[in-house]
C-alpha cells in the first residue's frame, strides 16, 4: 500500500492494530529506506526529492533493485533506519521501519532451515 496523506497512513496503521497484524512504514516512501544505504537521512523529503536524491546515487534506479545497489550495507542501514524510529511502527518524516520487516523474513528463514 501506498499512502501519501496522514489519513490514509493512519487507516492503514488502525486495521494492522485492529488485525493483529504487523507493517512495515517508510516516510515519506520506501526509497527512504534505500537511501539509508548511503548515509544518514536527517532532512524532510518529499518522496519525489527522495527519488531524486536516490538517483545520487544509483543513476538507473526505476523503482526496481539496481544491480549496483550496495547491499553489504544493510547492517548499517538498519542501525540508521532504527534512529528514524525509536519505536512503533510508524514515525515522522524521515522514519522507516522496513528493518523490522526484513528481521521477520531473516527469522523466518533461519527457523525453516532447522
């Protein structure tokens, strides 16, 4: 789901909650989450500006995994993405919580390979 206004976004958090469910929230867009991948993220982008501050750095991205994207730093990625969002699930902008959701899929998988 892509939620661009408050009131989607908190429609969304509200039937997590209600279900018992988990999400994983990035703001203002999940290209937040890649950009913690280069650096510290202390402004307060818009998610075009965030796309466009991605490309800084990965000149092709197209919403797609980029061949060149530096995956060798998602262990610091997930320390810089876990200051935007001391806790909860959903933050102000900048904040990202899609570290939360890659641990569940790493514990997922570890449990399954046993």
């Amino acid at each position: 789901m892509t939620c661009h206004e408050g009131s989607c976004r908190d429609d969304a958090l509200h039937y997590v909650r209600r279900n018992e469910m988990d999400i994983a929230v990035s703001t203002p867009c999940f290209e937040l989450w890649l950009l913690l991948h280069f650096g510290d993220q202390h402004a307060y982008p818009t998610a075009k500006q965030a796309e466009r501050a991605l490309r800084r750095h990965l000149p092709g991205y197209a919403k797609k995994a980029a061949p060149d994207f530096p995956v060798e730093a998602h262990v610091i990625a997930v320390d810089r993405a876990r200051r935007t969002l001391p806790s909860g699930a959903s933050g102000d902008n900048p904040s990202t919580s899609v570290w939360r959701l890659l641990d569940v899929i790493t514990e997922t998988r570890r449990r399954a390979r046993r």
